[in-house]
C-alpha cells in the first residue's frame, strides 16, 4: 500500500486497528493527515504517539468495543481510549474541542509515525482551554529523518 499524501488536508477514510487487533475502527480523517500533531501535556509526552483528527460522528468502532478502556485525568474532559489486551492507545476526545477526535496514526493500517519527517508539537503544559482566548500555541516541530546507512548484515 502506498503511502498516502501525508500533507493534505482533504479528508481521507482509513481503517485501522490496535496491536493485538482486538480493537478495529473506520474514520474519516476530517483534516487529512495534514493535521498531524503531538502535544507536550504530561500524558501525551509519556505516551509519545502522533494523532490525526476525526470527530466522533466520523470515526466507527468496528470490533472490540467491550476491550476498550478509557483514562480521563485532570479535568476528565479528554477521554483517552486504549486496548485492555495489548495497551495500545486508539483514539481520544480532545480537551481543547470535545468534537474532535485525535486518532493515533500508529494504529492506521499502512501508515507510520514515521512517515511524517516533521510533525506540530503543540503546547498542551499552556493548554488552550486554560487561556481565556482558547489560543493554541506551538511547542516547536518535532523531525524524523531517516538513516541513510545500511542495515547491518544479517549474522550467518
């Protein structure tokens, strides 16, 4: 499968799923794969993953509701699912705009965090709902660039 157009913002339908496959989804991207982002909150920078946008009316559990679990923190807004079997975070409601959610594009069938050589790093320590104005600040740009080195030799 090729990789899709990863700085669009056409909205794109994909399907994925969480390690172990006990959890499977559709979702329309309604962003594309141009809002690809991180955040800097004390969950997401534990968690490391990078999420794309959907919203709830856009975004379909096709297996595995019973193995879904959710974590809710701080002021329990954003709902972070995430599979009982292998751990493996899905999806999330936003805190910054419950009608969104972020979808973890490791779990996106063909697609890799790593496919994405630079990705928005907002600013989830000075979130945009503790600001009066709902502002979103940029942490910075997270870049992934791949080696150009061979891979070791296989051991005979």
């Amino acid at each position: 499968m090729a990789v899709p157009d990863l700085g669009s913002s056409a909205p794109v339908e994909v399907t994925g799923a969480c390690h172990c496959g006990a959890v499977t989804f559709a979702a329309t991207l309604t962003q594309g794969f141009a809002s690809a982002r991180r955040c800097t909150c004390s969950l997401c920078r534990r968690r490391g993953a990078v999420a794309v946008t959907s919203t709830p009316a856009d975004f379909r559990l096709l297996t595995g509701a019973d193995r879904l679990a959710t974590y809710r923190f701080n002021t329990g807004v954003a709902e972070h699912h995430f599979c009982t079997e292998c751990g493996i975070y899905t999806h999330h409601k936003r805190r910054s705009n419950p009608n969104e959610l972020g979808v973890n594009v490791a779990c996106i069938d063909g697609v890799s965090p790593f496919d994405f050589h630079h990705v928005v790093v907002n600013d989830g320590e000075l979130h945009p709902s503790d600001d009066p104005q709902h502002r979103n600040r940029v942490a910075g740009i997270l870049t992934y660039t791949p080696s150009d080195d061979d891979p070791a030799p296989a051991p005979r």
